[in-house]
C-alpha cells in the first residue's frame, strides 16, 4: 500500500517540509475495507498511516513534478491534520504526465482525482510500480552532464542543424510541424542557461521528446549531437538536402528529404508532422 497526497503546494524536492490537509479529504479515493484498516473508533490510525511510502503529488495531469517519501510525523490540529514529511532523494521524481498514462496500475482510475486535494491509500506496491516504470540511474558522462534520472518533457522537440541564418527558413518550417502536431521546439541558440554551449545542448537533447537533425552541408556538431541523441535513446529524425549527407553508418535508417524552396520546405512541414504524430501515437 501507499499514501497518495496531493496538495496544491510545491512540495520540497531538498529534503522535508511541513503541510496540513483537512481531514474530511483523508480516505477520499480510497476502498472501504482499506480505511477500517486506518481506522478505530471512528479516529485516525496516524501512526499507522506513516508507516506506508508516500507519493507527494500536486495537482494536474502534465509537467507537474511529483515525488516519492514519507511521513515522519502526523497529528491532528482542529479540522486539519498536520504532518511532516521527507522526500527520498535516491528515487527519481516523476511527472504528473506518466502517473497519469499509468493511472489504472496505481488505483487512479477517474480523471477527477487528478484535480482536487486529498489524501488516499491505495493498495498497490509503490516500489514495485517503480522498478517496472521508471529507468534507472544513467552513467555519468565526463565532458557534459546529465541529471542522474531522466526528466523528458513531452512535448519538447530539439532541433540541431548549424548555427547559420541560411537554416532560419528551415526551423521555423520544423516550428510548424511541431505546432500541427501539438509539441514545441526549441534549438540551443534559443536559451542560454549553461556557460559551455555543449551543456545547453546536450541539456536540450536530454528533455526531447523528440530530436530533428539536419544533417545539410555533413556539419560535424550535427554529426556529433545525433550520435547523442541515439546514446540517450531519443527519437532522432534526420532530414537532409542531399541525401549524400547522411553520414554512412546512418543510412540504414530512414530520412526526411527536402528541397530549400517554398514548395519544399511546405512539403517539409507536412512529412515532420506524419512522423511526429506516428512517434506521439495519434
């Protein structure tokens, strides 16, 4: 069993916290012959309760972060229970996004649990769910780094080409056939987080849902960044101007070609849309 609590707070990922939730939302989602067993006498077993890991959630179906823990401490204040908590820094935080596409395996059924505060218990093993759900630590690289658990946002593309306006015409014509397909893009010339330009890359390749290389012109950063991409395990699409650029070892895999001209740069649009939307699953 675990403790499901979801509030609409930032919960503390550095360590512990305090918060209080009113206790006509404890048992809420929650099977009756689970609460007899937290219950006495019409009173809170709490003490029982904290022995069960926790999965800290806010509310929402997307980006927000949740986190796994437990309650060191809970009593009762007026209408409300109040308890302490800390979050277990060795296991990875999850988002909302895959909680939800995996909602019936934790007892999470109904959309509408995702949208209002409550504490429940749900009689699922919460480490169990874990181990088959969610990647392990990675190895650490030496050059660049990477969180030491994967944090993919959904609907991020990254795009990797050269930094050259020549290309302008070609990434806002990727910008379009990301909107069709509901995701976003963004390439490293865009943000500017990190002092290395290879730590705003490689950070960029990492979030991606998907990956789009323009292997035009055989650039070697391109080279060098699509080989990243497959390391991490991203969905990479290449496209080219010339099939001639596609690097040896890489053309057993299949391409997006296109011609630099209005007519193939909307021809463009429309072939990055279809692969996306395959990727997504629509």
């Amino acid at each position: 069993m675990f403790n499901l609590i979801m509030l609409s707070v930032d919960w503390n990922a550095a360590g512990i916290g305090r918060e209080t939730i009113e206790t006509r939302r404890i048992f809420e989602h929650t099977d009756d012959h689970i609460k007899q067993q937290f219950q006495q006498d019409g009173n809170l077993l709490l003490d029982r309760l904290a022995m069960l890991p926790c999965l800290f959630m806010r509310e929402g179906r997307t980006d927000e972060i949740a986190y796994v823990g437990q309650v060191n401490r809970a009593r009762i204040t007026g209408q409300d229970v109040a308890f302490e908590y800390s979050i277990d820094a060795e296991v990875p935080p999850l988002r909302n996004s895959m909680i939800y596409a995996n909602r019936v395996e934790l007892d999470m059924p109904h959309d509408f649990e995702f949208s209002r505060n409550h504490w429940a218990v749900k009689d699922i093993d919460l480490y169990r769910f874990m181990l088959r759900n969610v990647r392990p630590r990675r190895q650490r690289p030496r050059v660049f780094e990477i969180p030491e658990h994967e944090n993919i946002e959904p609907t991020l593309v990254s795009v990797m080409m050269p930094f050259d306006t020549g290309f302008d015409a070609i990434y806002a014509s990727i910008q379009q056939a990301s909107e069709n397909a509901g995701l976003r893009c963004r390439r490293a010339d865009d943000i500017w987080e990190n002092p290395a330009i290879i730590q705003d890359v490689v950070s960029l390749i990492d979030r991606a849902r998907v990956v789009v290389c323009d292997c035009t012109g055989r650039n070697p950063n391109v080279f060098y960044e699509a080989g990243i991409a497959h390391t991490l395990g991203r969905e990479v699409i290449l496209i080219t101007q010339s099939e001639y650029d596609i690097p040896f070892d890489l053309r057993h895999l299949r391409y997006i070609p296109y011609l630099n001209n209005v007519e193939g740069r909307a021809a463009l649009v429309g072939s990055l849309q279809g692969r996306m939307q395959t990727i997504l699953g629509h």
